[in-house]
C-alpha cells in the first residue's frame, strides 16, 4: 500500500484542481480521510474529519504509516464504521476506497488464514450489512479502486447490498458475472431514479492512475446527486407554483403501483402474454377516438427557429380513427397501464396508453410530450440533413387521443396516448445529469446521439439542449428537452434548464460528428462565461417525414416513396407498402346516385381521417395542405418560390 498512500499525498492537491475545474469551478471540495490497519497494530485507525485545506489532508497522508497484522484480511469495517462518523454535511457524498486487502469474516474473501472468520467476531463487533444499508442511506456512493483479486468477494457483496440496478463490478472481478443487473430491455435508471451506486474501478498496480480515477469517482457521484437534488427541487417548485401535485409521469413511472392510491385498474393483473399481432382477433378492445398528433409541416430554412420562438409555433393535426386493443395491460408504471394495439386498417404495431387516475392535467402533458417530441425531431431533420446520415436518427412520436364512449380502457373521453411499438434491446446513450454510458464510447451511434446533444445546444444558441436520448437503433423513445427559459415545458420535471447544460459539458467530448458539425461550444465557456458558437448553418440535403401521422419517420429523399393518386406525400417503405394494398369498393351514399368507387383506407387512416362514403365526384376537394414534411429547400416548388439560402444565421430567431 505504501506507493498508493505516497501517490494520494502527492496528488492530493492535483485532484481537487481536477475536481474543481471539471465543475466549472462551482464546487467546494470537502476531504476526509481513514486510514485502517489490523486489530494487532497499536493504532488501527485514524482519521481526518472533512476539511476544504489540502494542506491539512498533505500533512495528515504524510504521517501515515504501512503495517499489517499477523494475518492477511485487515480492519476494513472499522475503516467503514469511522467513515459513518465524518461529518456528510454537503449533499454530495462519496466514498473513495483504496486497499489491496479484504475484510475479516466469512462470505468476504476467499482466504484461508483469518483470525476473525465468524462474522461480528471482531473485537469492535462490526459486521458489513448494517454499514452499507447505512452508507446506502445516507446517499453515500462508494468508488473501490481494485488493486488485487483478494477483494473481489468483498466487492461482490458490498455491490449487492446497494443493489444489482445500482452496483457494477470490474469485468476483471472474479464474480463479475454473479451482479447480473435486474429490470427488463427497456432501461429504468435514466429520467427520474437517482440512487447511490457502488462502482468498481481496476487501479492494479499503477498507481499513477490514482488521480484519474479519483476524478471520475467523484464527477460521478456528483451527476448522479445534482440529479436528484434538481428533481426535487423541480417538482418543489412545481408543487408550490401550482398548489397541487401534478404527478407527472417521469417522476411517478418508476415508483411502485401502490403509491397511487386505490384504484381498482390496480388489483388487476397485468397480461405476461406474446402479443399476436396478426391475428385481429386477439385484439379485444375496440375504440372509435379522436384528439391530436404531432403536424409535420413543410420545413424550410425557417421552420426550426419558428418552432424554437414559441410553442404556438409547434402544430399539431387532428386525428380521428378506430383502435384496436387488448383489453388487459401487458405492463404498468406507477401512473399509466400500456396496452398492446393496433389500428383498424394498417399492420403497424402500437402501445396505447391509458392513465390510472384520471386528472385535468393529463392531456396538458401528453401534449406537451408531443410538441417536445416535435421540436426533436426538427432538430433531427436538420442534424441528419447536414451529416447525410442514413439511417437517420429519428424519435418515436405520440398522438394524443380521447374516447368517444366508454370503453374497457376507461370512461368516455379518458385521455390517452398512442405510440409506435419499438421492439428490440433498448440502449441508453445519455440522461439529464450528465450521465454518459462509457461502455459506448466506441460505438458510432452513441457518439452521434452525444454530438446531437450537442447540437440541440448550440444551433438554438445555448437555448435548448435535448438529452436523456435512449432507444433501439437509431430509433430514440421519450427524450428530455432543458430550457434557459423555464417557462417553456415545464410540464416536465426532467426539464432541469441550466443545470442540465453544465452537466452535459461536464461530461461531453467532442467527437468526429461535433467536428463535422463545426460545432465550437465547450465547457470551458462555462468556466469563462465566453460563449461562441457557429454562426451560420449550410442548408442541408433534402429529407423527409414519412406522410402518414401515425408515423412520421425520418427517410431522406432518395429513399422516400411517392404516390401518383396522392401526389404532394411522401411514404417510407413501410407504410409504402401497406398504401398499395388492395382497396375497397364502396357504393356512393348519394341521395339517387347508384355507383361504386375505389377507397384507400389506409390512406385516409395514415391522415387521421375516416374513410369517405361519396365518390370523389359527390364530395367536396379536399383542400388541405400536404403533410409532407421536408427540409432542405431543394424539393417542392414553394420552397424554391421562397428563395434559395446558401445558409442561414443560427441566431437569426
């Protein structure tokens, strides 16, 4: 050990610079340190209480001393008890922990020799249990920096008592593969869950490394509590605003069902069945609604800033159809049930929602979620014009819908929500306090879903930032937006505003799609107060929303499909393929008229509208403008008539 304390005490005040500066210079650093040796020794342990003087932590370091015992497993939870007794005062609270010897007592070490192997037999009668459910309780996250396997028992079951949803073990560790982590495809650690975790770090024996880790341990610690604490105070604030609790999805989805209340949707079970998506049948339920969905304009050089001024801006289409659903939910949060549907005409998979407690606040939300999910994907059609990518990154989008009669998902016009089904393993790519999964740093999408963070950023000229970005593929499910202006979107309490930003460069490295981009903003700006950012955007390659409301995906021109009978819409493949199935023929409703005539209806599905019952003839034109979404101003005549833009200002708006 000896090297490590000389390392820590030569590198002491390096660290807390690190700290310091990684935090834009916000943070006032707070340092304790215990030391523990073995029972035998004459004093085996010593402490130093909290202090912001490094030169009291140097000097303390420097009148440690190495000594063992006369067997291997050292004092370790006496080392943990004294650290219980510091003074936690700060709400960020982290644990560092450096030894290369285990504890005693059994079930912590895989050693022959210990003089204490009954658990609690140690003289001060310690056992592990007891201190990490108090380290736990106390919000403490606890960083072991592996140096020898001989710890590796003891990281497994420290890891396990904070849980396997809040512990990771080095892929080195002997029992790596016994903390297999808990939940489903889906990830649950992102939005609004912040706990204490137990990490494991390999040090080995370079203790050069020491400073780096140190850093990380304690960045991650702070992310994971400025999260928390931004929650709280968030939905404080809200509560005190509003005079009520809004019980919002994103804090409540995760809690368990029974802090809702009694309901009596709550004592039903939910359906652990393979959903039979071909078979109409199976599907029970069956409702005639209507409400709202995201509208997908023709985007032009202008429609993003129009969509960034105000929300007014983001429009939304009216949408009327027949759902089709089981009758028994396959999964349950904390506020809605999810139920496996489809729509009486297209072949697309759907999750429709419905919430447990009915409340005026309900449709407020979910529309809010749909002009969120809006202004990202605008963000997207400009973020995948400029790079050329395909496929492109895209969002999954709501609808919005009420009953127009009772049904087994709830009363007449209950609000509930209708989204793409996503199937396949979800991945987390980034949340709203500044976590980054590293295990991804190397993968191309994760870096583009980083960069286009980024770009949220600085193309709304520090304004906006969209993170919490997760999803299957290039496909990304429920983001969250940050505002400057907290009057926008605050619906949500995973809007944090600034903290949000100053989190997100804390952790940000600019990557090849950052650079592409020209994208100039960091997080030294942060610490200066000198911000800069790319002044002018090039107009993008032409690309497309899908035509069908339902849908809305991303597809670049080339890849899009167009249709001579519905001229002005593009289709993705999918829904191209379902608009040339077989159509209908229908008698004229005409008062005296006795002929038949030819209805798509999927398409008049895919635009929210029940098919016609009068022949083209006997109904009036329909004069509504396309839906087709594009952007680039190289594709419909009007975009063209408007003026061709070279580029555009980025702070124009």
């Amino acid at each position: 050990m000896e090297p490590y304390l000389e390392s820590a005490k030569e590198q002491v005040r390096t660290i807390v610079l690190d700290i310091k500066r990684t935090f834009l210079n916000e943070s006032e650093v707070r340092i304790a340190v215990v030391s523990y040796k073995d029972h035998q020794c004459t004093t085996n342990v010593e402490f130093l209480d909290f202090t912001t003087s490094t030169d009291r932590v140097f000097l303390f370091l420097d009148g440690l001393y190495v000594d063992w015992g006369r067997d291997f497993p050292e004092d370790v939870l006496g080392g943990i008890g004294q650290a219980l007794q510091a003074s936690w005062n700060q709400q960020t609270r982290c644990i560092i922990h450096i030894g290369d010897a285990p504890p005693h007592g059994r079930g912590l070490h895989d050693i022959d020799s210990d003089d204490y192997y009954m658990p609690g037999s140690e003289p001060h009668g310690l056992t592990y249990k007891p201190l990490l459910s108090k380290l736990v309780e106390l919000k403490i996250n606890y960083a072991l920096l592996r140096i020898q396997p001989y710890t590796d028992r003891m990281a497994l079951a420290f890891a396990q008592v904070y849980g396997q949803r809040n512990a990771k073990l080095h892929p080195s560790n002997t029992y790596h593969s016994h903390l297999k982590p808990e939940g489903s495809d889906r990830p649950s650690m992102g939005k609004n869950r912040v706990e204490p975790q137990f990490e494991e770090f390999q040090l080995g024996i370079e203790y050069g490394n020491l400073q780096h880790l140190v850093v990380t341990s304690v960045t991650n610690s702070i992310s994971r509590t400025a999260g928390r604490l931004s929650m709280t105070w968030n939905a404080a604030s809200k509560i005190e605003e509003s005079g009520f609790s809004r019980n919002l999805d994103n804090i409540e989805e995760e809690k368990s069902v029974r802090s809702c209340g009694s309901h009596t949707d709550l004592e039903e079970p939910t359906e652990k069945v393979s959903p039979q998506w071909t078979m109409p049948s199976w599907f029970d339920a069956t409702s005639e609604m209507h409400g709202f969905c995201p509208a997908v304009v023709i985007h032009d050089s202008e429609t993003l800033s129009s969509m960034m001024a105000a929300d007014e801006n983001i429009k939304l289409d009216v949408v009327e159809l027949t759902v089709q659903a089981r009758s028994k939910p396959f999964a349950r949060g904390g506020v809605r049930n999810a139920f496996y549907a489809r729509t009486a005409t297209s072949d697309s998979r759907f999750v429709l929602k419905s919430f447990i407690r009915g409340t005026n606040d309900n449709r407020a939300k979910v529309i809010e979620d749909m002009r969120i999910q809006t202004l990202c994907k605008a963000f997207a059609l400009e973020f995948n014009g400029l790079l050329e990518i395909e496929p492109p990154l895209d969002f999954v989008v709501t609808s919005c819908l009420q009953t127009n009669s009772k049904t087994s998902h709830g009363p007449k016009g209950e609000c509930m929500s209708l989204e793409r089904f996503v199937e396949g393993e979800y991945t987390k790519h980034n949340n709203n306090i500044g976590w980054v999964d590293e295990n991804l740093s190397g993968d191309s999408f994760s870096q583009m879903a980083q960069a286009f963070s980024h770009f949220t950023f600085e193309r709304s000229w520090g304004l906006f930032l969209v993170n919490d970005l997760q999803g299957v593929n290039h496909l990304l499910t429920d983001p969250a937006i940050q505002t400057r202006d907290q009057e926008r979107f605050k619906l949500h309490d995973t809007n944090l505003g600034e903290s949000s930003f100053k989190l997100f460069f804390v952790r940000h490295e600019c990557n090849a799609f950052c650079h592409k981009l020209g994208l100039k903003s960091n997080r030294e700006m942060f610490i200066t107060g000198n911000f800069d950012s790319r002044k002018e955007w090039p107009t993008m390659a032409p690309t497309v929303c899908c035509s069908n409301k339902l849908c809305r995906s991303i597809i670049l021109v080339a890849n899009s499909h167009e249709s001579v009978e519905f001229s002005g819409h593009r289709w993705c493949s999918i829904c191209w393929k379902q608009l040339n199935s077989p159509t209908v023929r229908w008698s004229c409703t005409e008062s005296g008229s006795k002929h038949e005539f030819e209805v798509s209806k999927f398409f008049y599905e895919s635009q929210g509208q029940y098919p016609p019952h009068k022949c083209p003839a006997h109904r009036e034109k329909d004069v509504a403008d396309s839906s087709a979404g594009t952007a680039g101003g190289k594709m419909w005549n009007r975009m063209k008539s408007a003026g061709s833009k070279g580029s555009l200002l980025g702070n124009k708006w």
